[in-house]
C-alpha cells in the first residue's frame, strides 16, 4: 500500500527533510582534502542529535554508522572510517538519513574534493541533471516508472550506466516505505502518482558499466570494472502541482567545490 500524507504530515516531513538538508550543507562545506570519513559522520551525528532528531540508518539492519561516505568506485553504503582520508581528485558521496517529530528524510549528493577529472565532473554533474529530471516527474497522474525512464533517458545518452540492484523507495513514517522506484525502465508502467505520495528519488550511476558487487563488509557497494560512481538523492513529495523537494538545501552547493 502507498500512503498519500496530509498536508499537516507534509509539514512534518518537510522539517524533517529541512534538518537533512542543512546536515548535508554543513557536511559539504566540511569536505576537503586530509578530512576523513570518520569526521564528516562523527559532525552528522552531532547536528542530528542537537536537532532533537534520530539518525536513520545507524542501527538499520546493523549498519553501524550515521552516514554512507562512499568514495570514487564505492557506489552506496560506504561506511566511514578514521583511515579513510579524502585526497585531491576523488569523488565522495555521502548519503543522510534522519527522523525528526515521526517522519524520516532522506538525501544524498556526490561532490568532488579539491580538482578532479573531466570524466569525474561530468559524471557529478550528469548524475544531478538524471535526479533534477526525475523529480520533474514526480506528478500526480504519472506513473512509478516515468521517474526511471528520466533517470535512464539522460544518463545513459552519456554513456554512462544506471545501477539496477538498488532503488528508490516510498519514505514517510519508516525510512522505507512503497513503492521502490528504479532508475531505468519503460514509462507508464506501476502505480499511478496521487498528491500526498512520498518518494526518495536515488539516482545511482556509474562512469563505466551497471554492475555492482557487495564487499566483505557487508555493506559497501562498488562498481565492478572499478570505474567512478555518483550518488544524488532528494525526498520529494507529490502534489496537486509542482513537485515538493523536501530535502532541499537553502545554500546550493556547488557539485565542483
Ligand atoms: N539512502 C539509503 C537508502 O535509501 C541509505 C540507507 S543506508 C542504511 O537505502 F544503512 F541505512 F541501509
Ligand atoms: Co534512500
């Protein structure tokens, strides 16, 4: 069953979403080279815990962190590390999940530390455009698979490949809710859109081929050919108009630091 919130619930979910946001501003800003991932999760868990909020994943299905930082070929679920220093030239996702007053939000960005590589800041940058023209679909009346068809549409006109082993999900009272919402496929298909929906849209996508496989750590997800990887998230909700990004960040922060 797909839950379509109330407006007094949107509300909620946006403060929610509003914490999340500001969390990954501050995080960004933190992102440089010698920083490690420890760090930037150890700064997380303190503007959560001082919002009154709860980190989401941290103890979900016993992941033992408050953020993913996941580097260069790490597509998602990189888990930080003390060892784990940032260098000029990498790639860094970093995905936050929180619960604030009953509602969780959910986003992520990937940003580029110090100098990187054309492929790597076109790949950034493709990444966003695949969220910002998913979102865009995300109208009552669509359908699940219209979100997909964007992501897939732009990212692979690239040349780039869209991760198939992890999707999007319904997000609401629990992190994650109906529907699960690909990144690829045909429009039109799956459940049509009604105003109240929430979804987190989690475009993931690689710099070479789609294939991911599992390290022995249980959770941190690579690209099999090695090649770079981009992660961008947004909890956005489904209106009578325009779609409502929940996560959105105030301050933009510029993908190319
Ligand atoms: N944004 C990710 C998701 O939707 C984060 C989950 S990390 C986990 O699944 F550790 F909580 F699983
Ligand atoms: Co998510």
């Amino acid at each position: 069953m797909i839950v379509c919130r109330s407006a007094a619930e949107l509300e909620r979910m946006r403060e929610a979403g509003r914490l999340v946001g500001e969390v990954l501003t501050e995080l960004a800003a933190a992102v440089a080279p010698g920083v490690s991932t420890a760090d930037l999760d150890a700064l997380a868990e303190k503007r959560i815990a001082e919002a009154g909020a709860t980190a989401a994943f941290k103890g979900y299905h016993g992941y033992p962190a408050t953020i993913c930082a996941s580097i260069n070929d790490e597509v998602i679920h990189g888990i930080p590390s003390g060892r784990r220093l940032l260098q000029d030239g990498d790639i860094i996702s970093i995905d936050v999940g929180a619960s604030l007053d009953g509602y969780f939000g959910d986003s992520a960005l990937t940003l580029a530390v110090g100098q990187v590589s054309e492929g790597a800041a076109t790949l950034l940058r493709v990444t966003e455009e695949a969220l910002y023209k998913a979102i865009e679909c995300a109208r009552a009346g669509n359908r699940i698979s219209d979100i997909g068809h964007a992501v897939q549409q732009h990212v692979e006109a690239y040349g780039f490949s869209v991760v198939r082993e992890f999707v999007g999900h319904g997000i609401g009272e629990r992190m994650h809710e109906e529907p699960q919402v690909p990144n690829y496929g045909e429009p039109g298909r799956g459940p049509r859109l009604a105003e109240g929906m929430v979804l987190a849209i989690e475009p993931m996508v690689n710099a070479g081929k789609a294939a991911v496989k599992v390290l022995a750590d249980g959770w941190t997800a690579v690209t099999r050919d090695s090649s770079l990887s981009a992660h961008f998230e947004h909890t956005v909700a489904v209106t009578s108009g325009e779609p409502w990004i929940l996560t959105a960040r105030e301050v933009s922060v510029p993908v190319q630091k």
